[in-house]
C-alpha cells in the first residue's frame, strides 16, 4: 500500500510538472509572438468572417483556390482594411485643421428669433427664453449639451492607432496572414475542430460553431454599418454644401466603429450649415443625419442578430474596453470577446435548464 500511495503521488507531481512546462512554453511562444498578435488576430477575424464567401466564389470560378482566395481578399481589403486606413490618414494628417475648424466656430451665434415661433400654441411663450439663452452660447457650448467634443474622441482613436509606418505594417501583415489561412483554411478548421474536442467534446464543436457565427454577426455588423453610414453621411454634406467634407466623412466612419453613432459628426454639421448656408441646405442635411442614425439602429442589429442574439450594448462595451485594452485591433476583438462569451454562457444555462436533476433514491438518503 505504500508503494502505491508513492507511485501515484510520484504521477501527480509528474503530471504536474509537464503542465506547469507545457504552459510555461505557451505563454513563451505568445510573449515572442506577441508583435504578431494583433495582425494575427485580425487575419483569424476576417478569415471566418469571409469563409463562406470565400467558398461560393471558389464554386463560381471553377474551383480555383488562388483565385477565389484572391478575390476574397481583396473585398476584405475593401470592405475590412481600406476604409479605416482612409478615415485614420484623413483624420491623422488634417487633425490641426479639425482643431482649428472647431476652435473657428466660437464666432457662429444663433440669429434672433423669428416672430412667427413665438405665435405658436402652447410652446410659443416657452420658446422665447430657451432661444434667447441658447442665443448668447458660443457653437461649442450648444454642442457640448447635446453630444460629447468630437476632437477628444478622435484624438483617443488616433493615440491608439499609432503612427503610419507601424500602422501600414499591420495591416499588410494582415493581409499576407489572411491569404496563408484562407488557402488551408480545411487544414486550419481541422485543427480547431481537433483541439476544441479535446478540451470539451461535441460540446466543443458547439462552441467553435457559435464562436464563428458571433465572430460573422458582429464584424459585419460594425464594420458595414459604419461604412454605408459614412457613404450616406458624405453623400448628405456633399449636396448640402458643407466644409470639409472628406474629413468629417472619415470623423463620421470612426465614430461610427466606436460605436457613438453619426449625430456626433452630423448634428454639429446640421448647425454649422445653417449658419452658414441657410435653412434649405440645413434641412437637407438634417433629414441625411436622421436617415443615418435609423440606420445605425436597423442596419447593424440586422447584420449582427442575423447571425447571433446579442445585445447591442455589450458591442458598445467591447468597442471601448478593446480599444483601450488591445489598440485599433480592439475595435473588432472587444466585441467579438464579448459577444462569444455570451453567447456561450447564454447557451450552456439554456442547456442546463433543459437537463432534468437527478431523481434522489432511498439509497440516496
């Protein structure tokens, strides 16, 4: 008998120790890995986000890998890579202008009030003293009481973009990453597959499967949503005659990937064209800022419930928590982390509850 209690504390203490040294040697590979991870990352993200994209054009042009893979690509680039390095290089290399066009707009004052408001039934008498207040703030003080400062959130997303050069070499590590996954992608699923297995059965294949459908939900969601939502809102300050409008297009899509919505940009503009360009263009506009903020509430919830439940503040929450935690990158991984570990959570409690408890016996007492 003491042998046997020797040789099994002999086996747990080895067993531990190639625990300790198998973990040991996984974080060391992640440590030197780590310039790598947020390229990786990326890649992993668009790579089972455009999966099922990627299969159907391969069907479409004979089964070619190369080319299908190719194309996937390069509509990754488009839709993915392209226009978040156009709003950063817009913002980054006008950003003294953006703060000289803000600190500029102290000079507009709202005009007097017109005399038919004050005729108007009910609200008329109470209009009077609210226009005359607003009438003596500065441009930035009305906007301030409505939205928060746009140049504080652009120079937060700028602080963690970091400078060109590392930048553009993300991105085209991201690219080179994307094209290796996506041309063993059956090789790579298997892997997962293999490991998930491991570690927690069919229930694992379960979780790899909703991981994916959140990981498509949610970077469709963000990312479309913020580009038609910028497409609209350059369209809308095009026709109305607004200044700098390549710039507060590229403000209005990062705003929109930080998940503040397209009022910050536009509703500021709205009033900033009033005072210079009239009513009719303002109205214009006006009617483009509320076409875009029904858009962010229909569009991206469609994109992102089509594939998975999940509640939109918990986007809200990832957006900001990853961009502070893991950089640009953030803006996908937050939510896509958080979305994952609800929907994992909301499916084993569900599962949980569908299992019957155990029937107690009279052996049991």
């Amino acid at each position: 008998m003491p042998d046997l209690f020797q040789n099994g504390s002999q086996d747990n203490t080895r067993s531990v120790l190639v625990a300790l040294l198998a973990s040991g040697i996984v974080i060391s590979a992640i440590w030197i890995l780590k310039p790598f991870l947020p390229a990786t990352i990326w890649a992993v993200t668009i790579a089972v986000t455009t999966w099922p994209m990627l299969r159907r054009l391969q069907t479409f042009v004979g089964n070619s890998r190369r080319v299908a893979v190719s194309l996937t690509i390069l509509i990754a680039m488009l839709v993915f890579i392209l226009p978040l390095w156009l709003a950063i290089t817009t913002v980054s290399s006008h950003f003294g202008d953006i703060i000289a066009l803000v600190s500029s707009s102290s000079t507009l004052h709202i005009p007097d009030e017109p005399p038919w408001m004050g005729r108007l039934p009910l609200v008329g008498p109470h209009i009077a003293p609210f226009w005359d207040r607003m009438q003596h703030m500065q441009f930035p003080e009305m906007v301030r009481q409505v939205i928060p400062a746009p140049e504080t959130l652009i120079h937060t997303f700028l602080a963690y973009a970091g400078n060109f050069s590392i930048l553009a070499l993300q991105f085209i590590l991201t690219l080179v990453i994307l094209g290796v996954l996506l041309m063993r992608a059956e090789s790579a699923i298997a892997v997962a597959d293999t490991l998930v297995t491991i570690l927690a059965g069919n229930r694992g294949k379960e979780m790899l499967q909703l991981a994916a459908y959140t990981i498509r939900g949610v970077a469709f969601g963000v990312t479309v949503t913020a580009v038609v939502e910028s497409a609209v809102a350059g369209i809308g300050l095009k026709l109305a005659g607004a200044p700098w409008v390549s710039i507060l297009t590229a403000v209005t899509f990062m705003v929109c990937l930080l998940q503040a919505g397209p009022g910050v940009t536009l509703i500021p503009a709205v009033i900033w064209v009033y005072f210079d360009r009239g009513l009719a263009p303002a109205a214009l506009l006006l009617v483009v800022t509320i076409i875009t903020i029904i858009i962010d509430n229909v569009l991206r919830p469609f994109l992102i419930r089509k594939q998975a439940d999940i509640p939109l503040i918990l986007i809200m929450l990832g957006v900001i928590g990853g961009l502070g935690g893991l950089g640009l990158v953030g803006i996908f991984i937050g939510p896509l982390i958080l979305s994952v570990a609800y929907t994992l959570t909301k499916s084993w409690i569900s599962d949980s509850r569908q299992t019957p408890p155990p029937v107690s016996t009279p052996l049991d007492s």
